[in-house]
C-alpha cells in the first residue's frame, strides 16, 4: 500500500497509508491528518484540502483541470506547487510522496 507523508501546518510529519485510486483528500482525512477541513466532501468547490506538492514530483501529476485551477485562485497563498488534494487520485508511482498542508485553508 503506497503512502503518503503529509507535513501539517505545525510542521508535524504524517506517513499515511493510502489505497489506490483514493485522493489524497481521502487518505488524509481518514487519518485524521490536521489542517485539511474537506469542508465539501471532495467536490473541488470549497478549497479546504489545499496543499503543497513536492516540486520533484509535481509534474508527474495530472495538471489542475478548469474547476480546480479557479479553487486555486481564491486560495490565500496559492504557489506554483498547489493543488487541491482532492483531485489527486494516489497511484503507486506516488509512494512516498510529500505534501505539505497549507496554513490557512481559506
Ligand atoms: S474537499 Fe472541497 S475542494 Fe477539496
């Protein structure tokens, strides 16, 4: 089972198992990791799963569609690294991935 390393905001690790085709959303909440609200369930329509990918593996990703790149925007610090974990499905190339937790999810 791939993981995850979350870093939440207070800079606190969090390896996370995470199943295949779950987001990343889902794999942190189930854990319980602190800092990502996930107010609307995964519907990429409140931006409180904003996080930070790892640069490194930022572009194995697939790019942020129409929907979440407009999220992105009314984020507090959007960075080039932004992505709302909830469009993210885990595969087992992202084993070991980091993402850290944005500090304000507003
Ligand atoms: S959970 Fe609402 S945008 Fe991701």
């Amino acid at each position: 089972m791939p993981k995850v390393i979350f870093i939440d905001p207070e800079g606190i690790e969090h390896r996370v198992d995470a199943t295949v085709g779950q987001s990343l959303m889902r794999a942190a909440v189930d854990s319980q990791v602190p800092g990502i609200e996930a107010m609307c369930g995964g519907n990429c329509i409140c931006a409180t799963c904003h996080a930070y990918i790892e640069d490194e593996r930022l572009a194995t990703l697939a790019p942020p569609d129409a929907t979440e790149r407009d999220m992105l925007e009314c984020t507090s610090e959007p960075r080039a690294n932004s992505r709302l974990c909830c469009q993210v499905p885990m595969t087992e190339a992202l084993d070991g991935l980091i993402v850290r937790v944005a500090a304000s999810q507003h």
